[in-house]
C-alpha cells in the first residue's frame, strides 16, 4: 500500500511577506512608544519648569508684600480648569510701572547665571538656531532680554521691561541649549496676567497674578508658533493640572 505524504509549508516569498510585515508594523510602533515617551518627558519637564517658576513668583511677592506692578489687566481665559489652574477672569488696567524691578527680582530668584540684555544671541542666552515665529511681534529670535537659569532654563522677553506690551511677551525655553529648541515642544511662550482681584472700599486691588499663556485664539497661535507637530502653552498646562 502506498501512502502519499502532503508536504505542508510556506514558500520564500511568503516567509519574506510576513518578514516584511512584522517589520514595518514593529517600526511604526517603536515609532509610537517613542514618542509617547519623548511627549511624557517634555511634559515632565515643563511642569517641572512651570512649578518652578509659579512658586519664584509667589515667593518674591510675598517678601515684598504685594503684588508686582507688572501684568496684563484680563486673564485671556474664563473661570475653568483649562491651564490646571482656576482661572477667573478679572479686568482691571495694565500695569509696567514696576516691570523692570520684577525681572531684576524674578530672574535673580530663579537662578539666573548669565544675562543678555542687549543681544541675546550675539551674547550667548539664545542658541542660533532658534526657530523664528511666524508672527514679527513674537519673534523671540529678537528677544530683548534673556535669562539663562542655573538648570539650563532660559527665560526670554520680547519687549525691554519699560514697554507697555513686556507683561504679555515672555517665553520660556524648558531644556534650554538642548534641542529641539521648537516652539510647541521646548519653547514656550507666557504672559504675566491678572489672576485674581479683591475689591476693598469700592477699589479693585490686584491679588494675585499668573504665568499663562498669550491672549491669543488657538489659530492665531498656532500660526505664530506652531509648525508641524508641537502643544499650544495652554495644553502643555491643561496636560500638567495634577499640579495645582
């Protein structure tokens, strides 16, 4: 009796299909996982970076009492958790009487090891390759001023601290020289605004003030700072809420 055996397998082309497959299915998720973790560790660090500088702020108004003359009168968000803080909005005047001595006690406080307050770039805060902005008034490229701080941070304003404008143009680099100094990912930009107001014989009194983002629209935004991949300052701090 002859048995005929039925040979069972796959041919080369076959194995080198599903080799293929494999291949590009583990790349697009190495791909993933990478930068989920890069995204988590960005936001470790600007939380890290945020903290920081809302806790410099508190402390430097608290010894000398009050409140810096140095803000935006509207907090550019009404009152919700969207910047893992309680916005309310507030309106009251502007105020830049006392920017100057705010950046003087502020960055002082922070850290700061080295100042650029008539070129930055040419003087060594800023690296070369900063991105520049879509939008000329925020072009931190041609910051004013900037601050490198004794963990790398670099703190820049558009504006010299005697400009009507310096509360609301500010920016922070949360890694500092190290890349990928790109807006939306490293570089952030801030505003210093009107967070809370108390009202004492029929005078509103400035209480408390906030590092937030520019009271700009989201569109506005992202064509002034955002090209490609990268979280608006109002996301990184709606992602970062676990620290109120």
């Amino acid at each position: 009796m002859n048995f005929k055996l039925k040979k069972s397998g796959f041919t080369l082309s076959e194995v080198m299909i599903t080799l293929t497959l494999i291949g590009a299915l583990a790349t697009l998720t190495l791909s993933t996982i990478g930068a989920s973790v890069q995204q988590r560790a960005r936001l470790a660090e600007f939380r890290s970076a945020y903290a920081k500088m809302e806790a410099t702020l508190k402390s430097i108004q608290f010894d000398r009492g009050s409140v810096y003359a140095c803000y935006y009168g509207t907090v550019p968000f009404d009152d919700i958790d969207e910047q893992g803080l309680r916005m309310k909005k507030k309106s009251v005047s502007d105020a830049t009487v006392e920017c100057n001595k705010f950046i003087h006690d502020f960055t002082r406080a922070m850290g700061a090891t080295h100042s650029c307050e008539n070129n930055p770039i040419t003087e060594g805060c800023i690296p070369n390759n900063y991105p520049a902005s879509g939008c000329s008034s925020y072009d931190f490229k041609k910051a004013k001023r900037a601050y490198v701080f004794d963990n790398s941070m670099i703190f820049m304003t558009y504006h010299t601290p005697n400009q009507s404008d310096f509360p609301g143009r500010m920016a922070i680099d949360i890694n500092g020289r190290k890349g990928p100094n790109k807006w939306g990912q490293d570089i952030f930009p801030l505003s210093l605004s009107v967070h809370e107001t108390a009202i004492v014989n029929n005078k509103t009194y400035v209480k408390e003030v906030y590092f937030t983002q520019p009271n700009l629209t989201d569109d506005f935004y992202r064509k002034c700072f955002i090209n490609g991949t990268g979280k608006t300052t109002k996301e990184m701090m709606k992602e970062s809420a676990g620290f109120r």
